[in-house]
C-alpha cells in the first residue's frame, strides 16, 4: 500500500502472492502481467459488448435464457439444456458456496483496467474461483455430451463470457481457468445420477425375412388420432408412407384386437402386413395381433413419448418408410401379462412395462414435472410425492412373501440397473426386467429416497433388481389393477408376467 492508501502495482502483486499458497505465488505474477496485457488493448465497441455479456451472465440468467430456447426443439439439443441446468446449478453452488468462503482471495484492483471498461458494480466476494467461468464451462459442456453441434456454436459465447470477467478486471486469468476446470467437473458429475443414452437403437441379432411392401400394398394399417398431441392426426403420414395400405381406426365402443383379428379374416389372408401409427398403447395391441397372425408390424410412430419406436430406431415417418420398401425387419421379444380374477382369467401384452402400485402414477407424475425440470430432478419430485400418498402392496412374489410400495416389469433388460430405467440395450434378451421396492423394511421410503439421492441403489436393500423370464405375482388379499405400456388394465388378484422371445416380427431400417 503506497502513501496514498492507494493500491500501486508492486502492493497488487504483494497482496496476489500472499493471499495463494507459497507453490502458487508465480501464478500471482503471471496473472497480473495477462490482466496487464489485456488491459493494453486499444478501445473497441468490443468494449461495450463485454461489458454487457459479463452483465448478462449474473446468476447464470444468460445461461437459463439459451437454455430455455433449446427446450422448444425436441431431440439433442433440448436433453443438452435440460442436462445444462443441472450442471449450472451444480457448478454454482460449487463455486459460490464450497471454493469461494474456502479460497478468500482479493479481486484485482480497479486502477489495473481502464475506466470505461470497468463494473459499475464491481462485485465483493472472493475472486476465486470465477462463477462465471464455471457456470459457462459447466453449460457448454453438459450441452456437448447430448448435442456436439449445439456445443460448439456455444462454445465462442462461453469463451467469451469467461474472458468478459478478465477484461473489465474483476477477475485473475487463474480465477477464470479454475472456474473453468470446475465446471468441467459439475457437468461430468451429472452422469453420476442421469447416465448417457445413446442415440443408436437397441441391438437385435435376429434378423427376419419380411415382404418388401412396396406404397403399402396388401398392407392393413391402424391409424389412432387420438394418441400423442391434440389435433394431431397421423393419416396423412400414413398415406403419404403407404398410399395402398388399407386404413383402419379404433371402434371406441371396441377392442382394438378383435377390431383388427376381425379385419384380417374378412380378407381371407391376403394381409401381409400390419401397420400402425399410435402410441405405446396402441402399438401394443396391434403388435400382438401381427404376433398371433405371424405377419411383420410396420410401425409409425405418432404417440407422445413414443419409447417403443425409439428403441427400435424409428424416429419418424421416413424411417418406416424405408423399412417396408427395402424389407429390412427384426425379430424382437414381446412381454405378456396373464391377469386372474374373480371373473377368470385375461392376457394382456406389453412392448415397453409393466407395473403395479404405484408406479403407473409416478411416471405420469414424473413426465408432467418433466415440462419444467431436468429428467433427474423430475424423477426424484414424482417419486416422493407418490411415496408420500403410497400405500404397501403384499404379493407373494414367485412364493416368496413380500410387502412393496411398487412393482416394475420391463420387457427386456433395462439401463440404468438404478431407479429410472429409460432404455434398452437389446430387444431380444428373453428376459424380464424385475425391479421393486419393498415396504417391508424400517423406514424404507427415506432410505430408497437417501440412495436415490447418492446413487446407490445397487447396495441398497429396500431396493431389488432381476432378470427373470418369468414372474409369478400373487397379492395376499384385495384385487389391484395392473397397467401396460400406461394403459391401465383390469383388476386381478394374480399376475404371471412372462417374455416371449423373438416373438414380433418389426420393419426397421
């Protein structure tokens, strides 16, 4: 400090040093000779466009405003900002809560820079490490693990933001790097909890012999508009994919399998194909229809979520298209509900689940908070608000007595092994995947909700995962309703889940 009580460079340079551990001393002075050289650039409107990128960064709002932009548009980049949020927060509060109060460090004084690019408000916390730069890193970076084209058209943006704290000197260079690096690291920690979903399509080492169906010909295809969004009717698709298939709709007062079982023998076998534009569903019922009949199922898909047709790989109407005219199909495994009750006993099929409890009402809960939070953190929002209302399930599970808040029954082998299974890696397994939560244990609802949190559901013991190809489900008093593929079904007081392998025959390209 000079005579003044003014701070002088060579003061700046004592108070940088002794602020950093003693091996960290020479990043004092070399920050100071890069803050010095960016302050020797001649005046530019660049000046002022810093100067209002730094401003705009505050609290992350520039972030959440791209963000939010990129959630308009389904596909990569909308999972990228969902992915980005939580990877902002995680880097804010890493930085602001955790390194800041750990690693008090001035900030350079104003005199380094020249006035017109100061702050008028120069912040007051420690210097390091810059929150700015992390929050930019950790956005950017997180967007690059869904979306790598969406990445680098932000990245300049991001570099930017993280310079703009340099050049209007409220930062180090090293502030700026370490919040960088952290970033970096909060984006990598949110694969911890909400792993990678590949873009290819699941595995099917079956390939199947299907007609090449060319415009649709001889083709029996059901159309449902009422599935995915309002006034959204997938006929013109359909007609547009296969202008000689003969359209049918769901009877309201019907059912869709004898509907379509009805409409196949009226043709005498000349249907050679199914088709279908629907959701899950729908897309359950005709594929177990093409099943019985031992015909391939064409599929377009036309639901809201559409989780069947993703794993398959059909991502739109061209996709089907170029299937049934090149005759490329698969051989898939299909799940199969017997449900017993009072009444007697009735089948079900299932392309994606099958559950009781409460997990029919958790996933409607989930994709609805969905709209406005990262898939994590809806997840974890829907589980405990349904837990909190859930009441325990007793069953006898393959003879073993059990008490369970929800029993979950996928078709195929699910990822991740943890809680919120979203993909399938292959399609051909001959297995189910078994998962539940039992209510039998102390405090089982906090303790699933503690491992969820820390991602050790595997060494949990409220939780349990299985691959079985076959489960027998018995409840020890009342009748419950099962759902498939989100429909809810009839009431029964026994369930026998099975896998039917290699049992569909699909069109994929």
């Amino acid at each position: 400090m000079g005579r003044s009580g003014v701070d002088t460079p060579s003061a700046t340079l004592r108070i940088v040093s002794t602020r950093l551990p003693r091996p960290l001393r020479h990043v004092g002075r070399t920050d100071l000779g890069l803050i010095r050289r960016s302050a020797a650039l001649p005046r530019s409107p660049a000046d002022r466009a810093l100067k209002a990128l730094s401003k705009s960064a505050n609290k992350s709002r520039l972030w959440w405003a791209v963000g939010a932009a990129l959630t308009l548009r389904k596909g990569p980049a909308r999972r990228g900002a969902l992915r980005g949020f939580a990877a902002v927060a995680g880097a804010s509060a890493l930085a602001n809560l955790l390194a800041k109060p750990l690693f008090g460090r001035r900030r350079p004084a104003a005199r380094e820079v020249p006035e017109h690019r100061r702050l008028t408000r120069r912040p007051t916390s420690s210097s390091f490490p810059s929150g700015h730069a992390a929050s930019a890193a950790a956005f950017v970076t997180a967007v690059a693990m869904e979306s790598p084209p969406t990445a680098l058209a932000l990245a300049p943006l991001g570099a930017a933001v993280a310079y703009s704290r340099v050049h209007t000197g409220v930062h180090w260079p090293s502030d700026i790097a370490a919040g960088a690096a952290l970033g970096v690291v909060a984006a990598a920690g949110t694969r911890h909890w909400w792993p990678l979903r590949p873009d290819a399509p699941a595995r099917a080492a079956h390939r199947a012999d299907a007609p090449v169906m060319r415009d649709g010909e001889d083709m029996l295809a059901l159309v449902n508009p009422g599935s995915g969004l309002q006034d959204h009717d997938p006929s013109e698709e359909v007609r547009y994919a296969w202008p000689k298939a003969t359209l049918v709709y769901p009877d309201p007062k019907g059912d869709i399998r004898a509907q379509l079982t009805h409409e196949i023998r009226a043709r005498g076998g000349q249907v050679r194909a199914l088709g279908v534009a629907g959701g899950d569903g729908t897309v359950a019922a005709v594929a177990s229809v093409a099943a019985d009949h031992l015909l391939p199922l064409a599929l377009i898909p036309a639901g809201t979520f559409n989780h069947f047709a993703r794993d398959v790989g059909l991502r739109s109407m061209r996709d089907a298209d170029a299937a049934t005219e090149a005759g490329t199909a698969v051989r898939i495994d299909l799940g199969e509900v017997e449900i017993v009750s009072g009444d007697g006993t009735e089948h079900r099929w299932f392309v994606n689940t099958a559950s009781l409890g409460g997990y029919p009402e958790m996933v409607r809960l989930r994709e609805k908070l969905r709209e406005r939070y990262p898939r994590w953190p809806a997840a974890v929002l829907a589980m405990v608000r349904t837990l909190r209302h859930a009441r325990p399930l007793p069953i006898r599970l393959n003879g073993v007595e059990l008490s369970v808040w929800m029993l979950f029954v996928g078709n195929g082998t699910y990822a991740p092994t943890g809680f919120g299974p979203t993909r399938r890696p292959a399609l051909d397994t001959g297995l189910l995947d078994v998962r539940l939560l039992r209510a039998d244990l102390p405090y089982s609802r906090a303790r699933f909700i503690l491992a969820l949190l820390t991602n050790a559901l595997n060494a949990s013991h409220v939780y349990r995962q299985f691959d079985l190809p076959e489960v027998h489900v018995e409840l020890r008093s009342g009748n419950r309703r099962v759902a498939t593929d989100g429909e809810i079904g009839p009431l029964g007081h026994g369930f026998r889940f099975r896998s039917r392998p290699s049992a569909l025959t699909i069109y994929r390209p």
